[in-house]
C-alpha cells in the first residue's frame, strides 16, 4: 500500500531588505507571503537565484528580470500616472476607496491599468484636444 504524506512547509522566514529596490521588495515580500524559496523562483521564472540573491544589497533589476520574478509570483509590471495627474473628481473617487480600504492612492492608480483602463490624464486630456482640433480644420478644409 503506498503511502502519502503531504509535506507541510515551515512558514516563509525570509526577510525584506530595507535598502532595496522598491520593485525588488515587492518580489521578496510576495515570495514570503506565497511561501515561495528562492529555488522555485528560478524555476518558475527563468532567472538565476544569484540575481534574487544581489537584488537584495546592491544591484538593480532589469526591466526583463524583474517582469520574469514578478510574472511568476501573479504581478505585472505597468506604468501608470502619478495621482497628481489624474482629473480631480477622478482623484477624489480613488482617494474615496483608498480611505475605505485603508490603503494608499498609488495602489489604487494601479487598479485602473489592472483592469485594462488607462485613466485620463491631463496631458491624455490635451492630446484629445488636440487630435479633435486637428479633425475638425481637416474637415474644413
């Protein structure tokens, strides 16, 4: 008769190094909050556990490391607009949930690009005018 035995793993005793970069402290807090090991990391995400290992003192991630690591754990990598420039109404609807959440605003500007909406920006705004200005004399013409 074989056996089965669920292997339980001790809970994630890896640290979150205070003189990293911000991008690389989101990869080392999820791998503790997934109980995720360095090892499974670079399996999954097809970079070297040595890269993992000088993020967390002096070297700086890629673009393309960082985006494998954080891929893996479940995150993307998006750039998103400073809450300073969203429109003001659309601001103060995100400040509304962040205060009910209890979080803060840049994790909700997140949500907007998660979700595949790009919120209007004030430079977006101008664009817009612009492009319609154009259309319009290009009719006229």
């Amino acid at each position: 008769m074989a056996h089965h035995c669920s292997i339980t793993r001790r809970p994630s005793r890896l640290s979150i190094p205070d003189r990293c970069h911000p991008l690389a402290k989101v990869v080392f807090a999820e791998m503790r909050r997934q109980n995720v090991r360095y090892d499974e990391l670079e399996w999954n995400s097809g970079v070297l556990r040595s890269t993992f290992k000088a993020w967390r003192t002096s070297n700086r991630p890629g673009l393309d490391t960082i985006e494998a690591a954080l891929g893996s754990l479940g995150w993307s990598v998006l750039a998103v607009p400073k809450a300073e420039t969203l429109p003001a109404e659309l601001r103060a609807d995100l400040e509304a949930v962040a205060e009910k959440h209890g979080t803060a605003l840049p994790c909700l500007e997140f949500i907007a690009a998660a979700v595949g909406r790009q919120p209007h920006t004030k430079s977006g705004r101008r664009d817009q005018l612009v492009r319609a200005a154009a259309k319009r004399e290009g009719l006229a013409a």
